[in-house]
C-alpha cells in the first residue's frame, strides 16, 4: 500500500493532475475554438447591420443576410484616401484605434445596400459610466445625413445608461446632419430633455438617469467620427460629380 | 410518501435541505443572473452539470486524494469543469453567455460546489454522489428560477422575453418596476421565499 501522506506521493499526483487537466482543457479549447470565432463575427455582423436597419430573422440569418447586403468594405486614412493592405476592416480593434492620434488611426467602412440605397457604416468607439460604450453609425450617400445608429455597452446601468442600446433611444439620430451649413464637422450633441444647443447644432435626447452614459455618447460620436471628415465630404462631392 | 433510502441524496436539497434558502450557500449567484429568466435557467443548467461532474470525479478519486492538498485538488477539478462549461456555452449559447459573462467563471467559487464535493463526494461512492450533485444543483436552480420570474415579469413586464403584461395596462399609466432589475429585490424575494419556506416547515 502507497503512503498516501507522504510529500513524494503528493507532488507526484499534484503534477500527474494538472497535466491531465490541462491536456483535457486544450483539447476542448481546440475542438471549439472554430464556432466560437464564428459566433463572434457573427455577433458584429448582427451589429454593423442593425445600424442599417437590417434585422436577421428566423428563415434569414445573420451571416446571410450580411453577404447579402453589405457589398464592400475597406479602410481609409484621415484624409479620406483608401489604405490598401492586408488588414480586413472586419477585423479592425476599434478600441485599439481610438487610441492613435487621428492620423495614424485605421479607419473602417462597410458599403450597406439596403432598399432606401447606399449605405455607409462607420464604427464608433468610447467610454460609458462602468466601461467601454461602442456601436455603428449609417450615413446616407450624402455623407452627411445618418439613416441609422446603433449602440451597445459593456456594462452600463440597466434602465439607465443601459437604454442606449434600445431602438427608442437611437431611432433619434435617423435623419439628423453632422455637418452644419458652413460645411463644419458638429457632429450630434446628446442633451438633456428639454433643453437644446443655442448655436442649432443637431441634437437628440439624453437618456433621463444615465447622464454620464449620454455624455458618453456624445464625446464617442464626435471623436470617432471626425477622423472621416474628409472621406465623408468626398462622398457628397463624388455625388455632385456625377450629377 | 415514504422516499426510497438511495434517492434522499437527490430528493432533500430541494426542501428540507435546500441549499440556498436553508443552508444560505450561493446566494451571490442568485443576485447576479436572476434579473431575468433566460440566464437563471442556463446558470441552473451549468451549475447543476458542474456539480454533479465534479461530485462523481471527486468520489471516484476520493481513495487516492491525498489529505494535505485535498481543496487543491476539488478546486482544480471544478475551474476545468467551469472552464468546459464556459466553453461550451461560447460555442453554442453565445448570446448567454455575453449576459452571464464573468458569472460561470466565478462557479468556481460557488460554495456549494465546494460544501458538497467536502461534505458528501468526499465519503460516498460515485452513484449517491452524482444523485446528490443532481439534487443539489436543482435545489439551488428553482429558487434562482422562481426569483427570475418574479424580478423579469415585475421589472420588465416580459418572461422570456416574451410580452406579458399588455400595452393596455401601459397606456393607463402602468410602470415597470425600475427597482426589481437590481440586486437588492433579489434578496428581498429570496427572503419572501424563506419567509413561506419557514412556515410551512417549522421543524427547521
């Protein structure tokens, strides 16, 4: 009979069970590693779509419905120029991004047809009360006018900062400009029902209870978004041209 | 009813023997995934196979264990299973397992997988202690599924995500209840649940 109190029984089974443990581990980890990275772009297939306005369903989906509508996807730089490189722009860390000073940063585009026409998607990055806030941003082939939006968040407080993600608060920004008369980049201020900006600057309302979440989402528009300025304004002029 | 010797170990943590509302083990748990019914389901599910595996393997090793790192050893056998679990739910449940985030790692550290794996895997063989893992983690999942209920139909008027309560109700001034999406209701039914629980059984 081994002594089963003795050290050099005990170090000897103490090793023989992590390494059982960990082959076992990896062997799952290997074997579900393929579905989970599909369940994850699928995730923000689902995303970059519902900011189109584009909702999978029972007999459709995601990932077909995704194929189906968005044509093309690239990067640009801030000066609004293409960036040809391997990298694909769906695998772009726009947390990572937001980091880089505007004109070093990668900047994604995905090319949404949908039946109202064209749409552009342009990601959107920031900070919420508790943690990261993020979510996509549709604009018409205008470059101006956004046809859709839509936020989501790590953690924020539920009925509060967390109803940013609802359809009610984001329906607000259909149909509203980012650029003013003068051609300035104002992006979309998030105020507190009731009030609005004097100089009439765009405005949707913030969420009653999740000020800071709302704030939140102002600061993420106006800085994820203006680094595409100038790619922005070249739509609306490629659009004159070809009138 | 007389239950039959072999299937009190399944039988008992549902009542008198509860885990939750008798002994007050996983209560944290409880708070964290029953603000609806969806992720209180999916918890009882991965709580109760995490249980019931680890209370088997633990049983059928427990001649070979030795004394001096015995926690260690439980502790290492239930993070697999946990990991597993976690897995698992990445690759087929993925929208569940973005809402119970952080909560099936921290399975881990549910007391009651580590009071049963000491107090019955330890000193029963594999069979009693799988009935045992099995009762046990049902115990603990109707009173987090009875919770959810409450807290999802009272704090967002849907079960399962389905509308429950009618717009009508809504137009004539009809408010969910804010309170009930956070933590403190959740003990509050907890306690509610005792309260009925207690009188009706006076012997504990």
């Amino acid at each position: 009979m081994i002594n089963r109190q003795s050290n050099i029984y005990t170090v000897i089974y103490a090793a023989l069970l992590v390494i059982v443990v960990g082959v076992t581990l990896s062997l799952v980890y290997q074997a579900l590693r393929p579905s989970q990275v599909e369940n994850m772009a699928n995730d923000t297939r689902r995303q970059i779509l519902a900011a189109a306005r584009i909702y999978p369903t029972a007999d459709k989906p995601v990932n077909v419905l995704y194929d189906e509508h968005v044509r093309d996807s690239f990067i640009v730089n801030s000066s609004g120029k293409r960036i040809n490189d391997d990298t694909n722009p769906f695998d772009v860390n726009i947390g990572e991004q937001v980091k880089h000073p505007e004109s070093e940063r990668l900047l994604p585009v995905f090319v949404c047809s949908t039946e109202n026409g064209t749409k552009y998607i342009l990601p959107v990055y920031g900070a919420g009360l508790w943690g990261p806030i993020w979510g996509y941003v549709a604009f018409d082939d205008n470059g101006d006018t956004i046809y859709g939006a839509y936020f989501a968040h790590q953690g924020e407080t539920p009925g509060l900062g967390a109803e940013i993600e609802k359809r009610e608060f984001s329906s607000q920004f259909d149909g509203k400009n980012v650029f003013n008369a003068q051609g300035d980049f104002t992006s979309v201020l998030v105020v507190k029902a009731g009030r609005e900006p004097k100089d009439g600057t765009p405005y949707v309302n913030a969420v009653s209870g999740g000020t800071v979440t709302s704030t939140g989402v102002q600061n993420m528009l106006h800085n994820s978004l203006e680094p595409y300025t100038s790619f922005l304004k070249s739509l609306s002029h490629s659009d004159t041209e070809t009138r | 009813m007389k239950v039959p010797q072999s299937l009190i170990p399944l039988i008992n943590p549902f009542s008198k023997d509860n885990p939750v509302i008798v002994q007050i083990l996983g209560i944290c748990s409880a708070l964290a995934v029953t603000a609806k019914l969806e992720p209180a389901v999916v918890m009882t599910i991965s709580v109760t196979a995490v249980l019931a595996f680890a209370n088997v393997i633990i049983s059928a090793m427990r001649k070979t264990i030795p004394t001096a790192i015995r926690i260690i050893v439980q502790l290492v056998v239930v993070a697999a299973l946990v990991v597993i679990v976690d897995q698992v739910l990445k690759a087929y449940a993925y929208d569940v397992s973005v809402q119970l985030s952080v909560f099936i790692g921290l399975i881990i550290t549910n007391c009651i997988i580590m009071g049963r794996l000491e107090a019955f895997a330890l000193n029963n063989s594999p069979w009693p202690a799988f009935l045992d893992g099995i009762g046990n983690g049902l115990g603990y999942g109707w009173i987090l599924i009875v919770v959810a209920f409450f807290r999802e139909l009272l704090g967002s008027g849907t079960l399962w995500g389905y509308q429950i309560i009618p717009q009508w109700l809504y137009e004539h001034g009809y408010q969910n209840n804010g309170m009930m999406i956070l933590p403190p209701m959740a003990l509050i039914t907890v306690a509610c649940i005792i309260w009925v629980h207690r009188s009706r059984n006076k012997d504990i």
